[in-house]
C-alpha cells in the first residue's frame, strides 16, 4: 500500500512538473496533496429467473473509484479519477473508466472571476430528480447502474467566467463516449443485445466531430435558472435493428447530430422547492427511427416537514411529472409519467436516508417503484441497500423487455 | 429503465448558518442600568454585535465529538471560510472531510439579516450543485446535539430581548438576558444567555423546548483574542438533558486577514471544494 502511494505521488508529481514546469517543492509554492475514493462489495439478487437462458439470477463485484488531487498555493490543481468494476454475471458490465483526469485554473478578471478546466471532467446540470433531462455534456455509464445517473468522463475544454450578472459557461467536446449497456449474461437488457463496439455515426468525423456547448445560469434571491444549448453528436443512441455475420439479429447504436436547447429552473420558499426542466430537441431519432423535432419536460416540486412531530427526523415529499412531445414515439419511458416519493432522514449519528419512491404512467397501468437505504456504520464504512421493481408494465411499455429485472442489491462501502 | 433516484451518498441538507458570531469583543465597560429590561436587553445584543463587526474574514477548521449517553464517539471534521458583509448577513462556506461517505460535501450560505438565508449544497458524488431550503431551524446538525439555528448567526433582528439579573460567572460578573425566537420554526420557546459584562463573551446558554422544558445547555471555554479586539470561543459544549447525548465542538487554526473576497463564496467555486 505504501509503495503504491509512493508511486502514486511520483506519477503525480511528473504530471504536475510537465503542466507547470515547476517541481513541487522545488519553488516556494507549496502543493497540496490529496488521495481519497470509496471501494464497495456489491451483490445483486434478482428474485425472477431472467427472460433470455444466459442471464443469471445474483451477480456480485467490487467497485474501486479512488481520487488523486495536487493543489498548489495559487488553487492550480490537477485531478485524477479512475473508476474500475468488477461484476461475476457480465462480463461486458466489468469495466473500467477515466471519470476525471483534468487540469483547473482560474483567476479574477475585473470584479469577476475565469475558470478553465482543461481534460476529462464530469459536468451536471439540473434541478429535478426522477430524470436528469437537461443533464447533456457527459454520456451516461448505462451499465454500471439503470438510473442514469452514473457517467463517463468526457474529454473537455470548460471556461466559466462568473460576476454579478450571472455565470457563462462554454464546452468544447471534442470526442464522442459511446453509451455502455448490458451484455448477453447482464439483466436490464433489451430482448437484443447491443454492440457498442461498433456503432454509426451521422458526422462523417465519427467520434471525432467537435460538439460544442454553453450554458448561463443565474440566481435571483430564490429563484436559480439556467439556460443551456448543446450542438453536437447525441449522447442517446438510436438503437437500430441489425444481423451479423452469423445472421444473429442485434442492435447497433445510431448517433445522429442534434441541437438541443434546454431551461432548468428552480424557485425557493420557505420547506417548498418547484423544479423545471424543458428541453426542446432537433435531429434526433425516435423510436421508428424517423427524425423528429420534440420537446420534454419534467416539473415537480420537493417539501420538506422538518422535525416532525417534535422529533429530529426529516420528511420530504417529492412528486414530478415527465413529458415528452413524441408520445408514443418516445425512445423512453417517460412521455406522460409522475413520480411520487417520499425522502425519510432522521438525523441520527449514522446519517441515516431512506428513499421510497414510485413512477408510474399516466396513460398506462405501468409502475416502477425504487427504495434506497443509506447508512453509516462507522466513520469509513457504510451500507447501501437499493431495489428497483416493476410490479406492471403493460407490453406496449419500452420497460416491458426488463420485466423480469427487478433486484435487490447490497453495497458494502469502504470510504478513504 | 429510465427513472432516476437521487444521491448516491447520505448528504446534509437544509442547514442554516454554522457560524458563531456570540464570541465578540468589546471596548466598553459594563452597561448602564436601564430601567425597561427589554430595552436593556436588546442593547446587550446591539452591542454585542457591533463589537464583533469588523474582522473582515476568516478561515478556521472545526472537529465535534458527539457522545451518546453510553459514552460512545463519533467525529465529525470540516472547515470553514467566512466573509464579512457590511450591513447583512455574512457569507460562509463548510466544507466536510470526516465522516469520510460526505468528505467533499460542501455548504455555501448567504446569510442575510431580514429576508431569508440562500443556500446551496454541493454533492460531489454526482457532481451536483443543489439550491436547498434554509427553513430547517430546529434540526440537528450532522447528527449532533446542535441545531442548525444554534450554529446559525445570531442575528439580532431575530430574537426579542429581556434582561434579567446579573450573577457571577466563575471570576467574572455576567448579565443574565433572556432572548426569545421570532421565527416560529424555531425549536425553542425561549433561551437564557450569560455574558461577561467586561467583554460581552457569551459563557453559557440555556435552552429552553417549545414545552417550557429545559431542553440543552451550552457551555463556552478556552476564550483567545485575534487581531487585539475579537474573542472567539475554543470550546463549547452543548448537552441535552432530555437524551444525555452531549456534543462538543472544538476549533482550530482560527485565522483572520485571508483576503477573501465574493469570489471565494459562488456556486462555481463550490465545485472546487476538495
């Protein structure tokens, strides 16, 4: 452990010389460094056999996603960010990836202030939580969890410049991240299976086209607002129907060329915050493969009932409600859902969380329901417990394939 | 396959103000002897605050030890960086380092003296900058005996005030004033303060449940002055009487004159918090 650590810094500490030309230590700004992660034990038990024979019913893996960070005395730093996974049901699901590997200056321009972030980073925007519609610069690591929420590093040039009117931000994207998904042995998969190895692109630069993107935002006592515009190579792929050589029928990702203006805002008052997401979308495929101007939207609100009843426990109440223009035509779930949850904390010593939630469709019978349970047990270790369920979905439902997929599944959390 | 759920890790949410302003130093000997006690009472205050007014910024680290009523630990470790506002609320900045499952979580607050307090958390799991709601009061802070609004400035448009006696504290003479909450969502019907009629330090707080029942009480030690004028508390304690759970919140590497400015306090610079 030691000479990992050792080595650690050396290959740090060269990447800095290199960046900066100034060894730390050899001048009078002094570097901070940083070494910090999680490493988790994982299984996943899944109580239904799974529709397609290769699929098994528990998994089990390792997850390691430790954090190198040098800083020096000016705030200049370099973070690295390596994610690895190991998972015993699909092999496609182990994985490895580089969430962050990026250089950060800034300074102060007038009464203002510049930052540029210069590698690969991790970008989030957006207020609502059932789904991250805004959300566009970095793709989504499918595999690693269905919620979306997981990403893959992207390769970026970010400058922000911030003062008292506000905050622009410009993205230059200059390489593509296909999006992963499960393979044969995995659950939550399509009837198909997906071939990320090889999937096609509009821009005749393939990955390499140049995206770019940019976004303001603003707050304004309590109302927080965003404005953003992303033109560029889709990070949602159009899966389309193909045979390989053996004849075996699989899908191959699509990866048209889109512009996608997006609003997120959120208000502010008293227990109450009232969330917005709007998106409106060109040249994107939906699910007949046809290209189809759209626009979607998830609205909802989150309140909070702090101490209830004289106790120290927290009681939220979430509920959203998801839109998508395309209707049926939708290359997701969520063309006419609510989500209604309910967040517990009781504010014990172990920050103990409970969230229990539910989404179901408005114009189906369809239903998805979530539980995640949070605790500390000791000051480094903590435990996870999720489970997703879908006790109906109507076979006219893009949920139907995964059916049989709900699961259990227990995380053992080492953190450093 | 689609929905989505919320934070990977356990975050805090909806915490007022951490910084404590009662630590405050003074130029003025003891206070005339006022006839109306509400008057004599909000003076204290008025003065108090004004003698803290003027250190610019600081930065310091915090640890707390929570204890249970076995005896049993737990730490908490952060840091904290605040700015000075003239006229308003200050600005403060929390960053988390133990327990190690919220290390990187980051607090920023604009604290204001009449309307409410902006707040923004920055969950570095999904990288995630959150506006929260500053209406928690009566909650407790990281699982401790503190509620936010103990941590919380004291402003003192917030309270009314009454004076009450004067009594010895240990070697020095305190005052004995009463402040009562305005805002309803306070945990509490009312608080006892003692200060040291020298230098207006506040020793000891009794705190009082929205049942009348003597809920916590907050003991101050290990005063130090900086800069010749401000005193700032060590040590302080807080123990509920109602569970035995005690807390103890000590700071270090206090430091003033950081030229910090309103760029060291965005939501930008939240997502360079390590």
């Amino acid at each position: 452990m030691r000479w990992g650590a050792a080595l650690v810094h050396i290959v740090l500490v060269s990447i800095w010389v290199a960046l900066f030309g100034v060894a730390p230590g050899s001048s009078a700004p002094p570097i901070d460094y940083d070494f910090s992660g999680r490493l988790s034990l994982e299984g996943r038990w899944h109580p239904q056999s799974g529709a397609f024979p290769e699929q098994s019913r528990h998994a089990s893996g390792v997850l390691a996603e430790p954090e190198f960070h040098l800083e020096d005395a000016r705030g200049r730093s370099f973070s690295l960010t390596p994610f690895f996974r190991y998972d015993s049901a699909d092999p496609l699901r182990t994985h490895a990836d580089l969430r962050e590997a990026y250089l950060l200056v800034f300074g102060q321009t007038g009464s203002g202030e510049w930052e540029l972030r210069l590698g690969v980073d991790r970008v989030f925007w957006g207020v609502a939580e059932s789904r991250h519609l805004v959300d566009i610069v970095n793709q989504t690591d499918l595999i690693e969890h269905p919620d979306e929420e997981e990403k893959l590093g992207q390769p970026m040039a970010h400058l922000t410049w911030s003062a008292d009117w506000g905050v622009v931000e410009v993205f230059g994207l200059p390489y593509h991240r296909g999006r992963t998904f499960p393979g044969p042995g995995g659950r939550l998969r399509y009837s198909l299976v997906v071939d990320d190895d090889n999937p096609l692109y509009e821009s005749r630069a393939n990955q390499w086209h140049f995206d770019v993107a940019a976004r303001y935002s603003h707050s304004l006592g309590p109302l927080d607002i965003g404005a953003s515009v992303f033109d560029g190579t889709s990070r949602e792929p159009h899966l389309q129907p193909e045979l390989n050589s053996g004849g075996v029928p699989f899908l191959r990702p699509y990866y048209g060329q889109i512009r996608q203006l997006g609003l997120d805002a959120q208000l502010t008052l008293d227990a109450w915050l009232l969330k917005l997401e709007a998106i409106q979308r060109s040249g994107a495929r939906n699910i007949r493969g046809v290209e189809q101007n759209y626009g979607a939207l998830v609205s909802g609100f989150e309140y909070t009932f702090y101490s209830v009843w004289g106790s120290a426990h927290d009681l939220s109440l979430l509920g959203e409600w998801n839109y998508d223009g395309r209707g049926g035509n939708a290359t997701n779930a969520f063309d006419n859902d609510v989500f209604v949850a309910t967040r517990w904390a009781p504010n014990d010593v172990q920050g103990t969380e409970l969230l229990a939630g539910i989404m179901f469709d408005a114009t189906r019978s369809s239903q998805v329901v979530s539980l995640e349970f949070n605790r500390r047990i000791t000051d480094r270790w903590s435990l996870s417990v999720e489970s997703i369920a879908f006790p109906r979905v109507e076979e006219s439902d893009i949920l139907h394939e995964t059916r049989r997929d709900s699961f259990f599944s227990f995380s053992l959390i080492y953190n450093f | 396959m689609n929905h989505s759920f919320f934070h990977r890790r356990p975050y805090l949410y909806c915490m007022s103000c951490l910084a404590v302003w009662a630590f405050l130093s003074a130029r003025t000997p003891a206070l005339s002897q006022e006839a109306d006690p509400e008057a004599q009472g909000l003076k204290i205050a008025l003065d108090a605050r004004e003698r803290g007014e003027g250190f610019g910024d600081f930065t310091a680290s915090q640890t707390m030890v929570l204890r249970n009523r076995g005896g049993q630990e737990s730490r908490r470790q952060l840091r904290l960086q605040v700015l000075e506002v003239p006229g308003d609320g200050d600005k403060n900045l929390f960053v988390f380092d133990e327990p190690r499952d919220v290390k990187g979580t980051a607090l920023l607050i604009h604290a204001h003296r009449e309307e409410e307090d902006e707040q923004w958390l920055y969950l570095p799991a999904l990288r995630r900058v959150k506006r929260i709601s500053s209406s928690n009061r009566s909650g407790s802070f990281m699982g401790s005996e503190f509620a936010y609004e103990d941590m919380g400035t004291p402003e003192v448009e917030k309270f009314t005030y009454r004076y009450l006696r004067e009594e010895p504290c240990g070697d020095l003479t305190c005052t004995v004033s009463e402040r009562i909450p305005v805002d309803r969502r306070s945990g509490y019907s009312r608080q006892e303060v003692w200060q040291d009629q020298q230098e207006l330090r506040v020793w000891k707080v009794h705190y009082y449940d929205r049942k009348k029942a003597h809920l916590k009480t907050l003991t101050v030690a290990d005063y130090r002055q900086y800069l010749d004028r401000f005193w700032y508390a060590s040590t302080m304690t807080m123990v509920n009487h109602i569970t035995g759970k005690s807390t103890t919140l000590t700071w270090t590497e206090l430091q003033f004159q950081n030229n910090l400015d309103d760029n060291d306090f965005t939501r930008t610079g939240l997502r360079r918090i390590r």
